[in-house]
C-alpha cells in the first residue's frame, strides 16, 4: 500500500503543470522582435508560437534558453506570439499555460553604431549609420546613463555636432530615426546610450 501510495505521488508530481513564464519582454526593429522571458525553475525548457492564419503555429519547437528571435518580418506591424514551459518526466512532457503577447515592429530601425567625441571647447559630435526609409533622426541627450534624457535637436544627416556650456562633465546621448507618415511621424527605438566627457577648451 505504501509503495502503490509513493507510485502515485511520483505519477502526480510528474503531470502537474510546471509554472508559466510570468512576463515576456521585447527588443523590436522595423523587421525584428527579440523575445526575452522569465525563466521557469525546474522547467526542461520552452516552446515559442506565433498566431498566423487564424491559428498558433509552433516556430521554435523547444528551447533551453529564455530568448527568441523572430526576423524577416514587416514594419509597423503588430504579431502575436506565445511561450510554454515543458517539464520532461520520464517518457512524458507535461506543458504549462500558454503566456501570449501582442507586438508591433518599428516603422524604422533605430540607428545602430553610434559614435561620440569630443573636441574642444565643449564641442561634442556625434555620427552614426544610415537607416533605410528614415526622414531624419532626433538627439538625446542625458547626465545619467538611465536617467531622463532631453531632446536636443532633430536632423536629416547622419551626424550632428553642439557645444556645451561646460566641460569636464559625463553626457550619455541616443539617437532615434524617425519616418514622415500621413499620420505623423513614427519614431524607432533609441539606440544605445554613448557616453563622451568634454575636454577643457585652450
């Protein structure tokens, strides 16, 4: 009785559902959502969906790691994607709920390779590469690496120089490209923060 008693909280343990991802977090571009989601303790892995013609199909059919990239999509368009943890006993796989989340790619892609130097008399110029289908791009700039940043200009080109008042002080800049819609304008992400410190002017 005792042994039939164990046989049956080891079968149950076994086809309890493990535990859903809690969040799905995302890095998109105008052709790309990167997924990045909580990891399931004691999980054997993950499965990743994408909602097409009217159905959830299985795009990446397992996964140890907690990251997922989608590509070749189109702009400014919103998906629908889900993740389900598996726990692997024995011959049996036992899934989790399904976590879903909905998301739109940029209309453009954020400006990658940013660069920043500084000249003197407070001279900052920054320069970065082009990005297909942008109209221009807007400044940012900040004290604080993950502070609050202040826009300090929108241009076309692909470069951008100012002075600044002060020097021998740490500024963080980001760059965002943005494209002229009938509705307005669109905006990418912000590309990663550059960090340059003004030299003192002769």
């Amino acid at each position: 009785d005792d042994l039939a008693l164990m046989r049956y909280v080891v079968s149950f343990a076994a086809s309890k559902k493990p535990a859903a991802t809690k969040k799905i977090s995302t890095t998109v571009s105008d052709t790309s959502i990167k997924l990045t989601w909580s990891k399931v303790s004691g999980a054997s892995g993950y499965r990743v969906y994408q909602y097409k013609n009217k159905e959830w199909a299985v795009i990446k059919s397992s996964t140890t790691s907690n990251t997922y990239t989608i590509k070749s999509l189109k702009p400014a368009t919103s998906y629908k994607f889900a993740v389900k943890t598996y726990k692997k006993s024995g011959s049996k796989t036992v899934w989790s709920d399904s976590k879903k989340i909905t998301v739109k790619t940029a209309a453009v892609s954020n400006p990658k390779t940013v660069k920043a130097t500084a000249g003197e008399n407070c001279k900052v110029t920054l320069s970065w590469s082009k990005v297909s289908g942008a109209t221009g791009y807007v400044v940012y700039y900040s004290k604080e690496k993950n502070g609050t940043y202040t826009k300090v200009e929108a241009v076309k080109a692909t470069s951008f120089s100012k002075k600044f008042s002060k020097n021998g002080e740490k500024y963080y800049y980001k760059v965002r490209a943005y494209k002229k819609t009938a509705n307005g304008n669109v905006y990418s992400s912000y590309s990663t923060p550059v960090v340059v410190n003004p030299k003192v002017g002769l």
